[in-house]
C-alpha cells in the first residue's frame, strides 16, 4: 500500500491509516509512504537558493515546525514514540544542513539534488512507523534506499531489479514471512541508491513506483504469490475524462494495463505510466482507492488483465503542447529529415512525441511539450540544415487521447469527427497506435473545452455502459 502526503496531513488521516491496516488484518502488508504535502518542493527551492541564507534559515525552520507539528497532533507528549520522533527529526534535520553546507561550496550537483530530496519520505515514514507502534502495531522501518538499488541517472532513476530482488530477499522477505508478528513494515517511497551507495530518486510518481517495484521484487523472490498493489489517493480512481471538463464523469473500474499506460501517458495526473511496468509481466493487480472511502467495495480503479475490449475506456488530454511542422521550402521531397529532426531533439534531451509525415518528406510535424518549445525550434534554425532549406513553424495546441479498443471500429472515428465538426474544431494532426488502443487528436489548444464536451456527450453512451456493466 502507497500513501501520498495527503494521507499524512493530521491526526485524523494518521487514525485512518491504522483503521486501513484493521481492515487488511488477513494480508501481510507493506507500507510505502511520500513526504508530508509541499516538503520536496521545500527542499528543491532551498537547494536552489542555497546563496540565500534568509531562504534557508526560512526553510529549514519551515521544515522542523510542519513535522514537529505532525508529531505533537499525533503522539502523546513526552511518549517514547514521540520523543523519539522528534530526535529523528533533529538528528535528520542537522544531517540536512550539512548537505546544504556542501552544496554552496561545490554546486548543486546530481548526486546532492537527490540526496537532499530523500529527506521528505525519511522523515515522514519514519513518523509513521513510530505511530503504528504507538498503537501497539508491530512495525518495521526499511528506508528504500537499503532496498531498491538503481542506475546512475539521478532524479529519475531505474531500478535493477537483479540486484533489487536480492535485497528484497534478505531485507523485506524475511519480515512478511514471520507468521509469529502481524508486521507492518514502512518503507520510504520514492528513494533508491545506485551501486556505490550514491541515494537516487525516482522521479515523478516515484512512490507509487517504489511500491510497484517492491511487489514486482516480491513476486519474484517469494514464494506466495498472491499480492496487489494499492494506491491510496484522494479520488475515487481514474475517470472516464478529467472531471473539470465534465463534472459528472464516469469512474474507470475496470481496464487492463496497456489501457492505463495510454490513460496515464496523456495526461492523467493520478498514475504515472512507469509504474505500471513494473508490475504488468507479473499480472500484479493494483487498485487506487480514495483514502476518506476505505471500506468501499465496487467504486475504485482495478488494473489489470482482465477488461472490455469492447468499450472506450476514457478521454484524456495534453493541455500544454506544441506542435512544431518542418516543410521543405521548396516543396522538394528531401531524404531523412525524420532522422535529422530526431537527432537534434536528441542531442538538446527534447522529448519528441506525436510524430506526422507527409507520404513524402516535404513537411514533418511533431509534439514538444510547451517548457521544451523555444529549445527546440532554436535547435533546429540553428543546426544549419533547417535553417537552410526548411520552413520552421510552431503552434500551441492540445492534444485529445481516446483509448479503448473501440476506437479500431470506423464507425466510432466517424462519430469523432462528426461530433468535432459540430464545434467547428479543426484537427491538426493524428496518430493511432499500432496496438490500436488509442487514437491521438491534435488541436487548436483554444478549442480543448468545446472538443472534450462535445465528444463526450457524443460518445456517452460507451462511458454509459461502462457505468451499467460494472453496476451488474
């Protein structure tokens, strides 16, 4: 089970969490917690402030008071747990001021990025751990970092799984297989260390993957087989489409995984698709719950192989993108522009998607995110090539995904576009997928509003049945 910072707010969420672990009583249970709400962002501003010692000395006094408030809500005061708590805080705290006194005398290098930003779960997991305790809970503290070993690529990290799995073996197994203790064993999310012990993060939605990667580890080096996942958030799940597009959206109960990678890719801010690689080959379920609704028993997320192929799974969008179109200025079919275009982007670490091409090569479009779109046209007029022979344009769109099989049927293409027209949307550029799960609509970034309405009400039907077969 993963918990967010919005499930480590106050006293009340912290007895909700135990209320959780009562109502899994029967399962063996890991627990993957972030950091309190905002505290990575704290540490990022003050590692990048670090000349400014008014931001630092602000910080770090922000710092102690969010998790010493934390402690004095939940704890007794002056208890065991609680005085232990605060020590960790203390002695974490003064660790931390250490790092920030080596990072003004040699820079904020990788490796001190993300050995700073590993504090926010070390701090906050170790307070939930001492709570279980406090509740008379038999808990463990593993820090990630002892657990999952990754490669050298700081900030978004991959894990090794070989290696991983080894340490999973000896470190994690043994507790889970203890049938002496009912444990709960707390493990910080988001952290992991690369060969030689340098502290790694895993990047956006870096909890949610430590936890997909502790059950993919466990699934290989256990002999019980019989785990999921459970993300704890604070929806109900993955809708249908964003619910402030359309408020009344339909919740996705049910969808396999290559369904939520597509979801997750564009645009869906509650699951990242990465981690859902981890668990995919090993057909690890994973729910995600809404944290206020514990004892729900139908209205959540449940991915994994088993879906309908038959339905359209959900709307999603790319709300900030770019659309850059590379035409020859001669109109004059030019040999491997695709390859030079890629090269470029590759060499300035611009993330190219949503590529278009005429049958011939005269003119090229392709998908940057908004922050990458003057890196990237400044590549390309200066890379000499372009500049010469080819027009270069770029345009903020929108980019509307619809996943689900159905999509495959022209009928359904048909009522698309027919229900675009209605709203007098022009479509830029598409693409479909080879697995033919998803069809990718670009489109004037001004018109998102009435194309997501419009195709929705078009199309409601399918999101309808959703509704009804789930309800059976």
């Amino acid at each position: 089970m993963k918990f967010g910072g919005s499930c480590l707010v106050n006293n009340s969420a912290f007895e909700k969490i135990v209320k959780i672990i009562g109502i899994y009583h029967d399962s063996r249970k890991v627990l993957v917690a972030s950091a309190l709400n905002g505290i990575t962002d704290i540490l990022l501003s003050t590692a990048q402030n670090i000349k400014n010692a008014s931001i630092l000395d602000k910080n770090m006094a922000i710092l102690e008071k969010r998790h010493f408030d934390i402690i004095e809500q939940i704890f007794d005061e002056d208890s065991a747990h609680y005085l232990k708590a605060k020590d960790w805080v203390d002695e974490k705290l003064s660790n931390l001021e250490e790092i920030f006194a080596d990072v003004e005398e040699f820079g904020l290098e990788p490796y001190y990025k993300d050995n700073i930003l590993a504090y926010g779960e070390i701090l906050s997991t170790y307070i939930l751990h001492q709570y279980l305790l406090s509740k008379g809970l038999d808990s463990e503290f593993i820090p990630a970092n002892k657990l999952i070993i990754t490669n050298d690529e700081f900030n978004n990290a991959y894990p090794l799984y070989e290696l991983t799995n080894a340490r999973v073996a000896r470190l994690l197994l043994p507790f889970l297989e203890d049938h002496e203790k009912d444990i709960n064993v707390c493990v910080t999310g988001f952290i992991g260390r690369n060969k030689i012990g340098y502290t790694t993060t895993l990047g956006r939605g870096g909890s949610d993957y430590s936890a997909t990667i502790l059950a993919h580890s466990l699934h290989e080096v256990s002999i019980d087989k019989d785990i999921r996942v459970i993300l704890w958030k604070d929806v109900d799940g993955l809708f249908a489409i964003n619910p402030k597009f359309v408020p009344k959206s339909f919740l996705i109960k049910y969808l396999d995984y290559d369904e939520a990678k597509h979801i997750a890719n564009f645009g869906a801010k509650i699951i990242h698709p990465k981690c859902l690689e981890a668990i995919e080959k090993k057909n690890i379920p994973l729910e995600i719950r809404n944290f206020d609704k514990p004892l729900e028993k139908t209205d959540f997320t449940h991915i994994s192989e088993y879906t309908d192929k038959t339905q359209i799974k959900g709307i999603s969008t790319v709300e900030n993108a770019v659309i850059i179109s590379v035409t020859s200025g001669s109109l004059v079919d030019v040999p491997g522009v695709l390859a030079k275009i890629f090269k470029v982007m590759s060499k300035n670490k611009i993330s190219v998607s949503l590529v278009a091409q005429s049958a011939t090569e005269i003119s090229t479009s392709f998908i940057v995110e908004q922050k990458e779109a003057k890196k990237a046209v400044e590549a390309l007029k200066n890379s000499g090539y372009f500049s010469d022979f080819f027009e270069i344009k770029a345009e903020d769109v929108a980019i509307i995904n619809i996943t689900g099989n159905k999509v495959l049927e022209n009928k359904t293409k048909v009522d698309i576009f027919q229900a675009l027209d209605k709203e007098n949307v022009r479509v830029k550029a598409l693409s479909q997928s080879t697995e033919e799960l998803n069809l990718s609509i670009v489109i004037g970034k001004e018109k998102l509003i009435e194309a997501i309405k419009v195709i929705h009400n078009d199309l409601c039907e399918d999101f309808e049945s959703i509704e009804d077969q789930n309800k059976n």
